[in-house]
C-alpha cells in the first residue's frame, strides 16, 4: 500500500518522501514504487515520464531524516496500533506542521491521536491498488479542526480520487463491510456450500462485483484480512470471529497473491 500511496502523490506533482524501518525495506520499498511507475508508464498512465516522477522521490530509513517542513504524513506501516503510535510519535515530534494521516483499515483514528500534540490525526484509507481505485474514505473524529479534514480532502482529490467521509468507527464503512462478506465467503467454503471459484463467480454475475470476495481477500492479504477480522471481533462482536480456515491458512504461509498461494493460486 505504501509502494502505491507514493506513486499517486509522485503522479499528482507532489515531492515525496518514503521512510522505511530499516535499509533493506527501504531498498525494496523504492523498487516498488519504480515497479509500479514504470508498469503505469508502459500503460500510458502518466502524463510525465516515470524517470521526472521518481527525480522527486527520496527514500530514508529512518522517520528521524523526514524533511521537518513535511506538509503532509501517510502511514501504511501493519495493522498494530503499537506500531503505528510508535510512528506518529516520532513524526510528530520530527514534523510539526504536518497533517497526520493513517490508512489503517480498522484501528480507532481517535485512539491514534491520543497523547499526540495538535488535534491533526486523520483516516485517509485507499484501496488496493491505490493507482487504479478511485475511492478514499476520511475517517474523522470528535475534536478534528475542519481546517484538517478540508485539507485532507484537498489532498486526496488532487489525486483524482472521490472522497467519502465517515465518523470514526470499527472499520469504519468499507471494511467492515467488505471483511462482513469476506468472512461469510471463507465459512461458506468451510461448509462446503461451494468452491471458491464458484462463490466468487456468483457475486461477479449475480451480483454484478468486479471481483468476488475471496479473490478480493487474496488481493488485500489473508494476514492483513485477519488482523482487521481480530480487531473487529474485540470492537463489534464474536459476528466477526475469524473462521478457522483463514487462520490455518495464515498460519501456514498462504497470504494470497503476495505469497503466491491464498484461496487461489497465483
Ligand atoms: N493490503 C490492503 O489491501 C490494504 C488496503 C487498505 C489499507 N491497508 C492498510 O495499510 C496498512 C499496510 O498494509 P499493507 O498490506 O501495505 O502491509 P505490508 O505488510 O505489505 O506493508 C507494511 C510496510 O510497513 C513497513 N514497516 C514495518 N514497520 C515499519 C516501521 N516501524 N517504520 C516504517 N515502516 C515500517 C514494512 O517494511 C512494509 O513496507 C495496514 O494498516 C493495512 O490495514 C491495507
């Protein structure tokens, strides 16, 4: 998500800067963000070369080298609140001016906010892949300035998006919907109601998605899927316990499409 989160800023005329925890991820991180350019740029998706894009990228590895008159911070480290207070602590302290954003997919935005200087943490969550979906759902909180929410949305339709905006709740719209269906699809294929490859075709052309929901979960990262199933079980209730077969599933290596293996193969 970060890889894509990047390459629509860059796209958009932004500099930007991408901070991984350590050199290798930071490696790695930068040969996404050059991956994802250069496949838009064969597509003839961009309006500038994918060389004049990555000119205004600098990688770092530590949020410690973040430019401190840094407008604007996006995090997309993994569903752990403790990570991801850890992170806005030490933006917050390197980047006073910024607006804070997080694209968490179900932690409480209020929560990350606590304890942070300035009323500026925000929910700015984009979708897999960020390039291609058009949608980013702000999640607000008591206590935000419409100052913060205005800009944030400035930012996000500058990068061509439509913006949906939603109270600060567990999953907010589109993931405690989407993980809903999802997780009815994994027990359906528990039971043996149908073959992942047939659930998913009902939805598609019964039901007229553009991809069905186990597709969709092996897309998202049946690891990333659990995390947020866990979150909400704790926040909403045992409707959203994780069915077996996806923790066995994670528990053996099968992420989805990042790992190669998920409910289909890739
Ligand atoms: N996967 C999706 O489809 C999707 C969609 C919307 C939102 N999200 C949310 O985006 C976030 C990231 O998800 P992902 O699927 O990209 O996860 P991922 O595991 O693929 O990527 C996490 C990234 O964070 C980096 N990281 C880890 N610790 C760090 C630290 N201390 N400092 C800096 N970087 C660090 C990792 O190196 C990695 O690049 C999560 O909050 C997730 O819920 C994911």
């Amino acid at each position: 998500m970060g890889a894509g989160i990047v390459h629509v800023f860059l796209a958009a005329g932004s500099a930007v800067t991408l901070a991984e925890a350590d050199a290798d991820r930071a490696r790695v991180g930068a040969a996404n963000v050059e991956a994802s350019l250069r496949k838009a740029e064969e597509r003839g998706k961009l309006a500038e070369p994918a060389a004049s894009l990555l000119a205004r990228l600098s990688v770092v590895d530590d949020l410690g080298a973040l430019p401190t008159d840094t407008a604007l911070v996006v995090e997309a480290v993994p569903e752990k609140i403790e990570l991801k207070l850890a992170v806005f602590t030490a933006v917050a302290a390197r980047c006073p001016d910024a607006v804070l954003a997080s694209n968490t997919s179900s932690l409480s935005i209020a929560e990350l906010a606590k304890g942070l200087p300035g009323a500026r943490v925000i929910g700015m969550h984009f979708f897999n892949p960020v390039p291609v979906q058009a949608l980013v759902e702000l999640v607000v909180h008591d206590g935000l300035p419409d100052r913060v929410v205005a800009t944030a949305r400035r930012w996000a339709e500058a990068l061509g998006k439509t913006v949906i905006e939603v109270r600060d709740s567990p999953g907010f719209a589109t993931s405690r919907l989407g993980v809903a269906v999802g997780l009815e699809a994994i027990r359906m294929l528990e039971e043996r109601v149908a073959s992942a490859e047939d659930i998913d075709t009902g939805m598609r052309l019964g039901y007229g998605w553009p991809m069905g929901p186990l597709r969709l979960t092996d897309l998202v990262g049946l690891d990333v899927r659990l995390s947020i199933a866990d979150h909400l079980a704790t926040r909403l209730g045992p409707r959203f316990n994780a069915p077996q077969l996806l923790r066995d599933k994670v528990a053996r290596g099968e992420l989805g499409r990042k790992s190669g293996q998920g409910f289909f193969t890739w």
